[in-house]
C-alpha cells in the first residue's frame, strides 16, 4: 500500500457524505424540472406522482421564462443583493473606522453593534416592518405625525406663520406597497448585515501597521490621505471577502420577502420558486435550475475578484 | 541646514517619567547615534524630536525656531523605520514619490527625483516591484530612497539595520555613511548595537534610562568612559570591570580594564594575575580568551595574537597595561 492509499481511504466516507449532500438534491432537483410533476390535479391525477412517463423536456423551463414575474424576479435579486452589499460595505467601513479609536464604553458599544447579526431574520422583518416602518403604529407614522404636529402648530405663530402654513401635511410612506416593498427589505437586511461588516473590518483595521501610519504622517499625509491610500487598500481583503460571503447569502433571501409583502412587487428566485412550489413542483425545480446557475455566474465573478486581491 | 537642540524636554507616560528633563544638541551636518539597551528611551527621544510623541515639557528646537507645537510633516524630517513601514499595495516607485505627492510636487520634478535616488540606491530595476517581492536590504533602501527624495534638514533613523542579517548589515552600514559623507545632511540613528555606534557616528549619546551618561566622538568615549556604564557598554568585546582588594590596589571602588590592554604569559610576573583558561574564540585575526578564577571578574576577557596557542585548563597569567586602566569611584565616576 502506497504512503497515500491509507489517507484517501480514511476521506472516502466523508468524500462520499458530501457528495450525496450535494448531488442527491440537485439531481432530484434536475429531474423534477424534465418532468409534469404537480401536488394536486383532479384532471390529470396521473402527475401528482414522479415518472419518466410524464417526462416534459424543456417545458417546464420554458414555464418558466415565459411567466410573468421570471425577468422581474432576476432583476430584483440582482437589486436587492447590489444595494445590500454597496450600503453594508460602505457603512461598515465608516463604523468600523470609527469605533477603531479608543474611548470610553467601547466594548458595550462593539457589543451592541454586534446584536443585530444575532437576531433571526424572521423577527427581524416582522420587528422592522410593525414596529418601525409601519405607517400607522411605527416608528415612521409616529415620526411623520410629529413633524406635522410641529408645522400646524407653528400655523399660527406671529410673522412666519404663513410661511409654514404653505407647507403641505406630509404622508407616511408605507412599506408594504408595490413600489417600496422591495426598499423596506433593503434596509432591514442592511440593518441586520452591517454589523457583520463591520465586525470583519474591524478585525482587520487592528492589524493595520502603526508604523506605516507614522511613516505616512511624516510624509505629510492629512487624516484623508491616510485614509485613501492606507487604510482603504489594507481593507480591500476584507472588503472582497464581506462582498463574497454577503451576495451569496443574500440570493437566498426569503423571510424578509414574505413578511414584508407576501412578495408583492417584491420576487427574487427564491420567492418565485416558493410560489411555484405550491404546486407545480416541476416548474418550481425549473426555477431553482435557474437560481443555481445565477449564482454560479455571481460567483465565479466574485471569486475572480477575491482572487485577485487575494493573489497581491 | 539642520541643527536640532533640545532643551529640558522631559517625557512622561502616566506617572512614569522617560526621560527625565534632558538637554541636547546636535550640531549642522553631524552623524549622531543614540545608543543604550533596550528600554532606556532612545527610540522615545527621536520620536519626541520627529514629533510623533508629544513632550510633557521643554522645547525642541530646529535650527533656532521652536518646533515643540509643529505638527510632524511640517518639522522638515524624513524618519527610517525598523520595520521599514513602506506602504504595501504600492510599487516601489509609489512608495518612493509618496512624500512628493503628498506635497503636491509637479510629475516631472517627482520623476527627476526618484531616478536619482533610485540611481544613487541601486533601485532602479525594482521601481515597478511591490515592497512584498523585495529583499529586506531592498527594502530598507527603498525606505530611505523615500526619506532622501523629500530632501529634509535632517534624517531621522530608528533602528533601521536590526531587520537585517549580519553580513548586509555590515554593507548598509557603509552605504549609510557614505550617504552621509555625500549629503552633508544631519543623521540621528538610534542603535541598541555598539558597533554600529562606534563605526558610524560623528557623535555618540549614550543612554540609560532616559538620562545621557555621556556625549562624545566614538574615540572619547572609548579612551575616556565617564563612568561605569559608558565603560562596560563601549567597546567589544566589552571591558574587564574589577572591584574588591584588585580595585582598592589602585585606590578606586572599581577598575577597568579593556580585553586589548592585557598582556599574557604562561611564566608568573611581577602584580600579574593567575587564571585558567576557559575558552578560547579563535577568530583567525585575534583569538578571545575567557579566563576564570581571577578574583573580582569571573570570567575575564583578553585578547590575543591570532595565532597563540592555548586550550581549556592551561594556567595563564595576565598583567594589565597600568596606563589603560580606567578607576572609578564609588558613585561609579571616572577618577582621572
């Protein structure tokens, strides 16, 4: 027995494990979407059990591309996972920076900027979208009527009075509509991921080298430009690695969809496929064909990137 | 251009204090090496003079103007970090033209200057390299071809060489007096390592604890210690110290006398002492030999002719050149 039989027969089993973790599921997956298979149908009651008879080639992917949510559904994801990551990096860059210098209470505050990462994301659209971004009984509704307390009580002050008085009563924005729906679930998750973002470039900003600092400080560089061309290119690791992690993640968003609008005005491929699911399986498992190669396509463009800045 | 005074700076951190108030001045031009062990507040003082620590008191002066205030890029002084401290996402040219572009230089002046420091360094095949794929020795030279190009008052050195192995250190040594012996500039160097002290410097301060023990060219400190500590820490090998009945013979609490000042026999003579070999370093040139069972030091260096023949165990007697040998009192003071 070679030096190297022993080590490859001792990693079979968990070879194996994970091989039937991952093609057991993609493999009923792509043979569901070769074929009709529904949950209930009293006219066809031959589909609601998987068989090659009822094999349907591309149909059910052609379903798919030609219902109405499809093209709607990727430009959504694509939206919603770009926003996420543009808003989470750009202000767990500034926090990080930020709470990076000593002062006094800064372990409660990491503490409490870490908490949002450990809430579920169920609660955490269900707390959002009831309690701060309702128009009525939220935080936003509460703050709206506040503000136009203040103006219609100043109607009636001395000299600026009709100035304010020409101000319109302003109206909540409710979250839950077609054209917002997609704006609320934005920030929730940027609420719930910025700490995570932050945590991983705060990591990083303490192994920034002090010494390089000074260096650049006696070089004549002001807080900006050690900033732009220190701080910036130290954090372009982390930055690659929080983009990476965070779009794969955010592809699969779900619970936020459905708490904030039942999906309406809101889809992404998840969502669609957990539509289609309700009964026509085939259809659904065409989708989720669909979701894995645009992750793929995500991926390997992210990957090319985290390399990049990986290999310098 | 040049002259750094410092005057009553003292340093404090919290309650522990430094330096203790310290005054200094290092003259136009002059190669001055801060030198002493670790911990004894030589990196602290070129950074107070730097201006990357703030003095508790006292004032630090360049060329007559008070500077105590000035933020650290407008001190006019380029600093060499032991770690080199480049900047590791640029390329050496970057790196080189950093502290002119900060400055707002023009593209043609910037580029004039990094050709003729990279020239002058040796770097010019690497200005497109990163800091990652160079030598340590590169390395350092681009650290100082990016101090050189801001043309300072004066060059500012923090251990640069103590990152290097033995042989190029030896070579960047040289490389750095030479730099000096060119630009005319003032250079502070702080050293824990005497050598580089004694073959670099116009002037040598050596310190302790935050305070200076002595001020002096590398010889005066060699012929003339002022007290115990400049004598044991001058010099290599370092010097023999004797106290007890070998010490009041001579009137003093302590005697000393350096390794080079001995001479040995293998017959007794007259006020020599006995001892017996330890060991012996044979260095080809000169030949170390650490002797045990003189009473007061134990063991005693002594160098010898490169070709002397001793072993382990041989009976050696030694007899010290009377006009060598350095007396101090009991507060550790020179007696002259």
């Amino acid at each position: 027995m070679s030096s190297r039989t022993l080590p490859r027969l001792l990693q079979t089993p968990a070879v194996i494990m994970l091989l039937i973790w991952m093609l057991i599921p993609l493999g009923m997956t792509l043979y569901f979407s070769f074929i009709r298979y529904v949950l209930n149908s009293l006219r066809r009651p031959e589909w609601t059990t998987p068989s090659f008879t009822n094999w349907r080639g591309f149909g059910n992917y052609e379903f798919v591309m030609n219902s109405k949510d499809f093209l709607f559904a990727i430009q959504n994801s694509l939206f919603i996972v770009g926003s996420i990551l543009f808003l989470t990096v750009i202000l767990g860059v500034l926090i990080a920076v930020l709470i990076n210098k000593a002062f006094p209470g800064q372990g409660l505050v990491r503490v409490m900027l870490i908490s949002p990462f450990f809430i579920m994301p169920a609660v955490n659209a269900v707390l959002w979208i009831n309690m701060i971004l309702d128009p009525v009984l939220g935080l936003n509704g509460l703050a709206v009527e506040g503000i136009n307390n203040i103006i219609a009580s100043m109607h009636d002050a001395p000299l600026v009075g009709w100035f304010f008085s020409l101000w319109p009563k302003i109206d909540p924005i409710s979250f839950r509509a077609t054209q917002t729906s997609a704006y609320a679930v934005i920030i929730m998750v940027t609420w719930q991921w910025t700490p995570f973002a932050v945590l991983i470039f705060m990591t990083s900003l303490q192994s920034e080298d002090e010494q390089q600092k000074e260096a650049a400080i006696l070089d004549g560089a002001g807080k900006w430009s050690q900033f732009r061309f220190l701080t910036l290119p130290h954090l372009g690791r982390p930055i690659a690695i929080v983009v990476m992690i965070q779009a794969i993640f955010h592809l699969s968003l779900y619970a936020e969809i459905e708490i904030v609008s039942r999906g309406n005005g809101n889809k992404n491929l998840p969502y669609l496929i957990g539509e289609f699911a309700n009964n026509n399986i085939g259809a659904a498992s065409a989708t989720g064909i669909f979701a894995v190669i645009l992750a793929n396509i995500i991926a390997i463009f992210l990957l090319r990137m985290v390399g990049k800045t990986l290999m310098e | 251009m040049g002259r750094i005074v410092l005057e009553n700076v003292v340093k404090r951190f919290d309650e522990t204090e430094v330096i203790p108030p310290l005054d200094l001045t290092i003259e136009e031009g002059e190669f001055a090496v801060f030198v002493g062990p670790s911990g004894c507040g030589k990196s602290t003082l070129l950074r107070l003079i730097a201006g990357l620590e703030d003095a508790t008191a006292g004032r630090v002066l360049i060329d007559g103007e008070d500077v105590t205030e000035v933020s650290p890029s407008k001190r006019g002084l380029a600093m060499v970090f032991q770690s080199y401290a480049l900047y590791p996402h640029m390329t050496v040219r970057k790196n080189i033209a950093f502290p002119m572009r900060m400055a707002g230089m023009s593209e043609a002046e910037q580029n004039e200057r990094i050709t003729a420091a990279a020239k002058s360094l040796n770097l010019t095949d690497y200005l497109d390299r990163k800091p990652g794929q160079l030598s340590g020795g590169q390395r350092q030279r681009v650290a100082i071809g990016r101090a050189i190009v801001r043309e300072p008052e004066a060059f500012l050195f923090d251990e640069p060489l103590s990152n290097l192995d033995a042989a190029l250190r030896v070579g960047m040594r040289l490389e750095i007096s030479e730099m000096h012996k060119r630009l005319q500039t003032t250079m502070i160097y702080v050293t824990h390592d005497q050598v580089e002290a004694m073959t670099m410097a116009d002037k040598i301060v050596v310190l302790q604890a935050g305070v200076i023990e002595q001020v002096g060219s590398p010889l005066e400190l060699y012929k003339t210690p002022r007290n115990v500590f400049v004598a044991g820490f001058i010099g290599s090998p370092k010097m023999n110290l004797l106290s007890g009945v070998e010490a009041a013979e001579y009137d003093a609490d302590t005697i000393g006398i350096r390794p080079e000042h001995i001479d040995i026999s293998m017959k007794s003579k007259k006020g020599s002492w006995e001892g017996t070999v330890g060991v012996a370093e044979h260095l080809g040139s000169d030949t170390f030999i650490h002797i045990h069972g003189i009473p007061g030091c134990d063991p005693m260096t002594v160098r010898a002719g490169g070709d002397i023949e001793v072993k382990h165990g041989d009976k050696i007697y030694l007899s010290p050149q009377a006009e060598h040998i350095h007396k101090f009192s009991e507060d550790g003071l020179r007696i002259p």
